[in-house]
C-alpha cells in the first residue's frame, strides 16, 4: 500500500516530535503493509512556514535514517496544503510541492468555516492542469451543510481523501458517518493515515482498507490505497486511472450491487 498524506518528518509540523517518533511510525507503516509514504507536512502561511527545498532536504535526512536502520519505507515528497491565495505560482515556482513531484495537490480547505469561493478555487487548480486532492472532507465541521459542494466537486474531477482513521471510528462517530457517506456512495478515490503520532493518530491503513471493502467490496478498497496512489507517485493522467465508483459505476450503486444496502443498515437508527 502507499500512504500519500503523512506527517511522519520529524520535527518540521504538529507530526512527529523528534527523529525516534519518525522511526517508530516508520516501522509502524512498513508493518502494517505500507510501502511508500508520501512526506506531507503542513504549508500553512504563519504557523507551518514549511518550503520545498527544506521539505526535500528533510526528506532525504530521513530516507537515509531509515536505510541505515534498515526499514523497507519509500519515501516521496508532498505537502498538506492549506488552501490561501496565491498558490499556484508556489507551486510552479516549486516552493510548494505536489504529491510526489506529479500534477496531484494535496489540498487541505478549512477545518471550521466554508471557505468563500472555494468551488471556484478548485476549478482554479483544475484550470491549470493539477488534480486537486481534497483532505479528509469528512472530517471538516461545515461538511454537513455542504456535502453536495464535495460531490459536485468530485463529480467534476477533484479527488477526495478520506481519513484512514476517520472511516474506522478513531475520530469520533460524525466523522465516520461522513467518511462512510464518501467511501459508500462512491466518491472517495483515496484513503491515507494523516498520521501524526504512533499513538494517537497511528500511521494505519489495513483496517480502513478491509472497512471500505465492506462497504465498495476489496477491489474498489484496493484501489483507494494501492492502485490510485500509485497512479499518483508514476504522475498518470487522471484519465488512465479508475474515476469514482460513483461515476465509473452508478448503476452498480444505485441498484444495491454497491453500497448502499449496507449503507442503510449502518445508518438505520443512528441519526
Ligand atoms: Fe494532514
């Protein structure tokens, strides 16, 4: 499997504390099937002042630590990206990394508030030939007034990332309920950790994968931490990889071969 949103670095954001922490998540990853993780720490202009070239540097210190100790993990470049003005010449410019070098952004809108002219703002990554990866929808507080905003979205070509965790129930019960929206009505195209702790936000990505199986069935799962992700870090077109199972197969959806039998059953009696 392959991880593309991590805050495994150690001490560049509110991720791992120290090298030590890095290594131990390390080995955590490697142990639970992960092969390649994507380096994704924090760009957020006043708190995390992080850049490429440090994010590059830091990366290339860690890949050493880990060959030395001899820990089978892959690391490539990334960045949780909060979503402000002016992006896109960062990005060109490099300053700003994609996920692993590729069209693919990493694309964190706020937690609390609706964000003005956000669709706008993604159609503007769109525009400029990126693929805009949306992190954890599920777990923003405003997704429940603005679910259709994501769909549409989707629905138009950016991806959403759900939360490893979040579709497990380490997040609390809303935001499983939103990650198994996403990941059973068909429009989660990846599943990764965001992992900033070997304990309270672990490195995991087996249990959420078997969780989506259950829902999408093991060949869709698979795709969410294995196939898509790949696509990514080899820079594919969007075009050549599996589009949303909503899209790719809504009649399997809307008939019950898909999700939503199972959906309904997991909701009943819960809102
Ligand atoms: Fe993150």
């Amino acid at each position: 499997m392959l991880d593309l949103h991590c805050h495994l670095l150690p001490a560049i954001d509110d991720g791992a504390a120290d090298l030590d922490m890095a290594l131990e998540m390390a080995r955590m990853a490697v142990a639970d099937g992960i092969g390649t993780v994507a380096c994704t720490p924090h760009i957020y202009p006043g708190l995390y002042e992080n850049a490429g070239e440090g994010i590059r540097a830091a990366i290339a210190a860690l890949q050493a630590r880990l060959d030395e100790a001899g820990i089978a993990l892959r690391l490539v470049e990334g960045a949780d990206v909060h979503l402000v003005p002016g992006l896109l010449p960062a990005i060109r410019a490099g300053t700003v990394p994609t996920l692993a070098g590729s069209r693919y952004l990493l694309l964190e809108p706020p937690h609390h508030v609706a964000p003005p002219g956000f669709e706008d703002a993604v159609f503007g990554f769109m525009a400029a030939g990126l693929v805009p990866v949306i992190t954890h929808p599920e777990r923003l507080s405003w997704v429940e007034d603005h679910y259709a905003t994501f769909l549409r979205l989707s629905r138009r070509g950016a991806w959403m990332q759900v939360t490893a965790g979040a579709l497990t129930g380490r997040f609390g019960r809303r935001p499983q309920y939103w990650a198994q929206r996403f990941v059973g009505e068909g429009h989660c195209m990846l599943l990764a950790t965001d992992a900033h702790h070997p304990r309270r936000r672990p490195p995991l990505l087996a249990e959420a994968r078997e969780a989506a199986a259950r829902l999408v069935g093991a060949e869709e799962a698979a795709l969410m931490v294995a196939g898509r992700p790949q696509g990514i870090v080899g820079d594919r077109p969007p075009g050549e990889l599996p589009e949303a199972l909503a899209l790719r197969d809504a009649t399997a959806v809307a008939s019950g071969e898909g999700a939503w039998p199972r959906l309904r059953r997991l909701f009943s009696g819960r809102r």
